[in-house]
C-alpha cells in the first residue's frame, strides 16, 4: 500500500511588477496581467500539459518591435514594408509584410542596439516569421557594427526547421506555432574587437531557394515578419512587445508557503468585510476558511460569520471545492480547470478524484531548471474489446480518478493541474499532493464497502419516509510488512491520526483508492521477517 501524505494548501501570494505574454490552448499570444501567474502551453504540441511559466526579470533592447515600417528603429538595404498584412501570433492584424525590392543585392531589415554589451555575455536575437512567396530567411546577429564577424542561422519556414547555423553561433532554434508561425532565434556571445564600438547589430535576411545572399528581387517577394526580441541570456524568453524605447519584463515571484498560486476558475462571491452592510441573501467568503456563507437578514453589517442567527454556512468557494474533505463539493469551469500549487515539499503523489472529465494534464516547474515533468492522461475507458456495436454505440463511460507517483524529488517545484473536458464542464471534487509512505505489500482480500447515512422511517400503514444523506466509502486491508519496518510505520500512521490522506490499495484499481482516515490499526507479528498489519480505512463524506 502506498498512502500520499497530502500538503495543507493555503493562498501563496504571487507578484510581478510588469504584464507577461503567454500561449494560450490554442496556441495563441495572449496577455496576463501584471501580478497573475503566466501559464503557458506548448504551441507546437498543444496536447502537452501547460506548465507554470518562471523566469527572471529581462529587457528587450530593441525599439518597435512590431513596427518594421519604423525607419527610426529599423534600417536595411533593398526591402519595402508592407504594414499590418497579416494575422500576427497575438491573433491581431498587426504584422509587416518584408518585401525583397527589384534590385540586385542582399535584401535585409536590421536594427542596432549601441552602447549596453560587455565581452562575454551571452544575447539571444528573436523574430516571428512567416512564409509568404518566400520561406526562407536567415538570422545575422553582428557584435561589432563593421567587422566581419557575427552570428548567422538559416531557417525553413514552411517545413519549421533549421537549416543551418554558423560555427560560432552558441544556439539556434526555430518554435512552430499554429497558423504557419515561427519563432525563430539564434545566441551569441559578445567578443569586441578594440577596434570596433559596443554595438550589436541583428538583421532579418531574405533568401530565395538556392543558397545566395545577394538576389535580383521582383519587387513583390517576401514573408511576414513581427515580434522582434533581443534579451541578455541564452534564450528567447517569452516576448516582450515594445514601442519607442526598450522595455522590461519584471521577475516572477512566488511567495512563501504552500499553497494554491493560481487558478483559472473565478471568484464569484466578494471575501466578508465587517464593515460592509449586506442585503438579505448576499453571498461572501470567509478568506481564512474558504467557506460561503449567505446573509439571513437585511442590513447584515458587522456581524461575525460564525453567528448563525445572520449567517447561513454553505460549502466551499467553487475555486476551493476541490480542496476540502468532500468529494460532494467539486470545483467546476467551462472547457478546463487549470490550478498551480506550490507544495515547498518534495511531492512524488498526486490525486484527483470524483471528477466528470475527459484528461488530465500534470506538470512540474523548478524556478530555475525550467519545465521538469510532463504527463497527459486520457479518463476515457474502452467501450467494447472487440464488438463493433459495443466500440460504436455503447456509452462512453470516463474514470473517475487520476493518480501519478511519477513527481520529480524537487522541493520547490510548482505543479501545474490541467483538467479538461472540451465542449463541456469539467468537475473534480479532490485533488491532493503530497509525498508518499510506501507502507507495505497489500494482501489478497482486500474489501471495500459503501456506508450509506441516510434514514428511513416506517409507518404503521407501511408507508416510509427518507431522510436523505451522505454516504462513504470504507476498505480494510491487511499489509505484508519487513519486521524491522513495523514500528516505524506505526509511528508514521500514528503521527497522521485523523488526518485526511490518500490510501492506495493499488495502484492499477480505483476502486482501491481511498480519501479518509484510517480508524483502526491493528499488527501481528507472527513471523520472520514479516509481519502482518491491519488497517480499516473511512472514507471522506460524499453526496
């Protein structure tokens, strides 16, 4: 039996002075506003699980980073703009249209930057094209304006590959994204000759199919360019838009504790402020305990929310419902539930259960190692082995439940849960995290049963009546144990009495899984070297 140990989640606060561009599930540029959490997906794979985006404060240094028209930024050498021709990566029609103009040369936009290098600092240079009549294009990144040297990097832009790139070129990388973007990028490192000034000068250069620099253009040749990014560090870091001067990034920073730090689903009901006056049936929140209550009267100021003479408890915020100790109460979104917690724990075990959903994304961001663990699991079970008709036409039935012991040992990552169900509602009613207690090997005849609170009562006319109530699940289970472990695991259960963990008959079965506590504990030591424990495990309240 494996028990997860989960981690009491509180609120973690979150702060970055400055917004931040992500990609969204459509693999879209979208904006998050300064102090949210930026999680982002994939836009080359957009089945992978979203991750927590973390990165340290950064400047892009260019100016106009969208404006390829701007000739205060922008210089170059036979090319003509064609302004606002496309649908850009941010789903705006904002992006410049390159084209190579009808004469004999190297047709190129570049822009330069003077005055902010120190030799050996790595810069990376970035640019979103797009294939037009041509889809071919290279990347210069000079370190002295006037030398020969630099860094060069070729790149297919309809097949989204890299071509080539120049011996001394640190990296190079090219990011597909949806609708026939690429994000396109090269690092270098600055090595100044004495003899020439600071100054970087990076260039977007148009190429025809052969492998020419220098080309007799026709005057309507040319691809999409936009979002222009030059950034200290070795890589391209998440895009930073600017206009007539350079702009900055501010660092992610996540505060201290565990807890949730963001989640997608909306606070509807206002936190409870003691000195707002409330009409009768008002809904607010207790911060602390996460729980809403209803106003009973009108004119429902000052009033503690424990007095139940003018408040009415109800369940837990629908952000928080998936978080308390009942799988009645499920937290529920359109299309997805997207949550990042923050554990400051080393957390192998996570799991999710009562949910109405189709898949499961999970993932793990470490502040400096970036996206760590990635896992997506599909909750749609078989219909039929082998019948047509049963594959064809009997309902699709979905698990319930979602376990991973996979987790990586950091203990300060930030786990990213995704639960999806497109075109409908997703629902979970418990997601823990924790670490994990191998306890020990669980026999055969491990049983389960359902305890049903409700009441009926019977009338002398044989007529009954039924209160309706709760039910929960129970399992017993008797584990294989090495000796010289039983009095340790004793102890550990004995520290977690009534506390709410997750207990794993197995791992291959849900119905084998169970949140609760355990109310009995019961060993045998009646041979070497194993010993026999017994548990009897109640299961938390459901509806």
């Amino acid at each position: 039996m494996i028990i997860v140990d989960p981690v009491v989640l509180g609120d973690v606060p979150f702060t970055r002075a400055s917004p931040k561009w992500v990609y969204d599930r459509t693999g879209t540029l979208v904006q998050v506003p300064a102090n949210t959490l930026g999680v982002t997906y994939d836009p080359a794979d957009l089945s992978k699980a979203p991750w927590a985006l973390l990165e340290l404060e950064s400047k892009n240094l260019f100016r106009f980073s969208e404006q390829f028209d701007n000739n205060s930024a922008w210089g170059g050498s036979n090319i003509g703009t064609g302004v606002d021709a496309a649908v850009a990566p941010n789903g705006a029609v904002t992006a410049d249209r390159l084209i190579a103009s009808a004469f004999n040369g190297a047709h190129y936009r570049d822009q330069e930057v003077a005055g902010q290098f120190s030799d050996g600092e790595f810069y990376t240079y970035s640019v979103y094209l797009k294939a037009d009549t041509l889809s071919r294009a290279r990347l210069d990144m000079y370190y002295a304006v006037g030398s020969t040297g630099g860094y060069t990097a070729t790149f297919d832009l309809a097949s989204g590959l890299l071509q080539a790139k120049g011996p001394d070129v640190q990296a190079a990388g090219i990011e597909v994204l949806p609708g026939g973007w690429r994000r396109c990028w090269i690092v270098g490192v600055v090595a100044f000759a004495a003899a020439y000034p600071t100054k970087l000068l990076s260039r977007v250069l148009l190429l025809r199919a052969d492998t020419a620099t220098s080309w007799m253009g026709s005057g309507n040749e040319g691809l999409f360019a936009w979002g222009a990014q030059l950034v200290r560090g070795d890589k391209p870091g998440s895009y930073i838009p600017t206009t007539s001067a350079a702009a900055t990034r501010a660092a992610d920073v996540v505060g201290a504790g565990a807890g949730l730090i963001y989640s997608n689903v909306l606070m509807v009901e206002p936190p409870y402020n003691v000195a707002t006056t409330y009409a009768k049936d008002a809904a607010v929140y207790d911060p602390a305990t996460k729980l809403v209550y209803w106003s009973m009267v009108a004119g429902n100021v000052g009033k503690a929310l424990s007095d139940p003479v003018f408040w009415n408890k109800r369940t837990a915020i629908n952000r928080w419902a998936m978080f308390d100790d009942r799988n009645s109460t499920q937290t529920s979104n359109p299309e997805e539930i997207v949550s990042v917690f923050s554990a400051q724990a080393i957390t192998q075990g996570l799991f999710a259960g009562a949910m109405d959903a189709s898949e499961v994304r999970v993932s793990m961001t470490h502040p400096t190692r970036g996206l760590v663990y990635s896992e997506t699991k599909s909750l749609v079970l078989p219909r039929s082995g082998s019948s047509f008709f049963g594959w064809c036409f009997n309902r699709l039935r979905l698990r319930t439940w979602f376990l991973t012991l996979k987790l990586p040992v950091f203990a300060n990552g930030l786990v990213t849960v995704t639960i999806k169900k497109p075109g409908g509602v997703p629902k979970c009613g418990m997601c823990l995290l924790g670490p994990t207690i191998d306890v020990g090997l669980s026999l055969m005849g491990l049983s389960t049963e359902l305890k049903d609170y409700s009441t009926t009562t019977f009338f002398t006319d044989g007529s009954s009546s039924t209160v309706p109530r709760g039910f929960s699940k129970k399992m017993s289970v008797d584990l294989l144990i090495d000796s010289d472990r039983v009095e340790t695991i004793e102890d550990d259960l004995i520290k977690r009495r009534q506390k709410t963990l997750v207990f794993l008959g197995s791992t291959m079965r849900g119905d084998t899984m169970l949140v609760g506590r355990f109310s009995s504990l019961r060993k045998v030591i009646d041979s070497f070297p194993r010993s026999k424990m017994a548990l009897q495990i109640d299961g938390v309240l459901s509806q």
